[in-house]
C-alpha cells in the first residue's frame, strides 16, 4: 500500500484593510471548488487579516502550484483595488 502524506499549510496575510481583506477572501473562494478532493483550502477574515489554511494529499509540485495560485490572485486583486483607488 501506497503511504499518503498530508501537508497542511497555514498562510496569513495581512491587508491594509478589513475590506481589501473581504475581497481577497471572496476572489479566492471560486478556486477551492475546481482543486478536487485531495487538497482542501479553508479561510478566516479577522479584521484586517486573512487566514488561509491548506490541507492536501497531493503533490508537492501540486501544492506549490496551488499556493502560487493563490500569491497571484491576491496580487491580481490588489493590483486591480490600487487603480480603482487612483481613478476614483
């Protein structure tokens, strides 16, 4: 039998605001629904401070990935709230 390891990964980042923290959370939300079965993505807002936590069975490449995923979206997603600051 095939031994399984589980990693499980906690990741907080900290926003200038509860807000961008909220929209953070809900623009990575969508992507823990196409990750399957072997990798679980769970987030917690506190304040200005989102919590991700990530539990996998999968690869380390797949979960390197999956982390890389999730730097890109929360850069994507504040990148996008900065121009909407300075043309407002």
């Amino acid at each position: 039998m095939k031994k399984v390891n589980k990693t499980k990964t906690k990741i907080t980042i900290i926003c200038k605001d509860s807000q961008t923290a909220k929209i953070i959370k809900e623009c990575l939300e969508p992507e823990n629904d196409i990750l399957g079965n072997r990798t679980q993505i769970t987030s917690i807002l506190r304040e200005n401070n989102l919590e991700i936590t990530i539990n996998s069975t999968a690869s380390i490449s797949s979960l390197r990935n999956t982390i890389d995923d999730i730097f890109h979206t929360i850069r994507l997603t504040e990148s996008v709230l900065l121009k909407t600051e300075r043309e407002a």
